[in-house]
C-alpha cells in the first residue's frame, strides 16, 4: 500500500491508475489525513450489474413454493 499526496495523485493521476491496474493501493492524504482509497477491483462479477445477473430460485420440497405461499395468506386472513 503507497501513501501520497493530494496534488501528487492530481499531477500523476495516469501513472497512478496504472499502478492500482497492477494490483496495488492507493491511499490518498490531505494534509495528514487519509481522504481515499484507490484499490483494484475485487472480482468481475461485481461490475456486471445485479439485474443482468441470474436470479435466486426458491423451491420447496413437495408442493411448488407458490402454492405454499399461497396456503399461508389464506391462513393468515382467516385469524
């Protein structure tokens, strides 16, 4: 992990890029202060979007899951 500067990030922004590209972390400073940190991207799964990716499929074992679900509002309008 590299600690720079504010206006050093600014004048090397390129360079600096290229380097978390490579694998390695940024932390940025403000007069003594971390302000940010530029890190690689973890995984590509986490740029596509959630609604493109595949849905969770809920089932239950015997009746399908709608019908149960189904069961359970008619027995909680009845009480």
């Amino acid at each position: 992990m590299t600690t720079v500067s504010l206006t050093e990030f600014r004048s090397h922004a390129s360079g600096m890029l290229s380097r978390v590209e490579n694998g390695e972390t940024i932390v940025v400073v403000r007069h003594g202060k971390p302000i940010a940190e530029v890190s690689p991207i973890r995984s590509t799964d986490a740029a596509e979007p959630s609604w493109k990716r595949p849905a969770l499929r809920l089932s239950t074992k015997g009746a399908a899951l709608s019908t149960a679900i189904l069961a359970e509002r008619e027995y909680e309008n009845v009480s």
